[in-house]
C-alpha cells in the first residue's frame, strides 16, 4: 500500500509534466506565429514609410524644381496661349516708345510655329528699340521678313523735324506647341 501511495504523486507528476510540455509547446509555436506576424507588419510598414518618404521628396523636388520649370514654360508658347503672347509683343512697343499692331496671324502649315506679321511705326530708334526688345524676348522668333521705311513727310512734300518710320515684321514664333485634340 505504501509503495502505491508512492507511485500517485510519480504519476501525477509525469502527468503534469505532459500537460507543461504540451502548453510550453503551444506556447512556443504561438510566440513564433506573432514573431513571424510582426516582422511581415514591420516589413509592410516600413514600405509604406519608404514610400510615403518618396512621396514627401519627390514633392519636395517638385517645389523647388518649379521656378524653374515656369521659366521654361515661358519660352513655349501653346495654342492656347496664343492672345498672351501677342499681348505681350504688343505691350513691348510702349515701352520704346513705338506703337505696335498685330496685322495677321497664322498657325504655320509648313511645320510647327505660328507666323505672326505685326506692323510697327514710330521714329527710328524706338523701331530699333522694339526690333531688339522682339530678338530677346524669352520666346524663340525667327524673322521671315523686315520692311523698314520712312513715312514722314507733311502736306508740303517737307521732310518732318523727327521723321516717323514704319516697320512691317513677319515672324514665325518656333516655341509654338499646337496641341492635338
């Protein structure tokens, strides 16, 4: 009797170290399952972060590429934007003292650009004045013809004090998109 008294808490220890063992292992594989579970939402978060990263200097980039990317966009000149751009060779005449009249314009048929024949009158210098301004203006013109003459003379046949000239300009703006519909 004493020996099967002896034999219980043997038994019952063998028992408990089974149900220890199997929790341990339960335990274990559970601890793996989360380790693998955190790693693989570590990995997906860190893409997001790196691409979020990008995102933030890519638009970064974008500010302060744009100064610079207006300034090229200056140079162009769409279809669209076709009464700005003759506004602002218009606007250049005054500033010379020249006055400046836009006497046709054409979208080219032999290749891109948009030919433009403005006539232009004032004295000699503000003609020049206003020649120069049109050569470096921030769009690219390629001068198709020039007709520069005097038109001063009064009712007499006399030759005025400040004889007025008249200039006849056919440009062909190459900075020209035409956008396609």
């Amino acid at each position: 009797m004493k020996y099967s008294l002896q034999k219980i808490p043997l038994f019952i220890s063998l028992i408990l170290f089974v149900f220890l063992c199997f929790a341990f292992w339960f335990l274990y594989r559970t601890i793996n399952n989360n380790n693998q579970k955190a790693e693989q939402e570590t990995a997906t978060l860190q893409a997001e972060a790196r691409r979020r990263d990008d995102i933030t200097s890519l638009d970064r980039l974008l500010q302060e590429v744009a100064p610079d990317r207006t300034l090229l966009e200056t140079h162009f000149a769409k279809s669209s934007d076709v009464v700005p751009f003759l506004d602002t060779i218009e606007q250049l005449a005054p500033k010379v003292g020249a006055l400046a009249q836009i006497n046709s314009v054409n979208a080219g048929t032999d290749g891109p650009g948009l030919i433009v024949e403005l006539k232009a009158s004032g004295n000699f210098q503000s003609i020049y004045k206003f020649l120069t301004l049109l050569e470096s203006s921030p769009y690219e013109l390629d001068f198709l013809s020039m007709d520069i003459h005097t038109v001063s003379a009064d009712a007499s046949g006399k030759t005025a004090k400040t004889s007025q000239w008249e200039a006849v300009f056919k440009m062909k703006l190459l900075s020209f998109i035409q956008e396609i519909k």
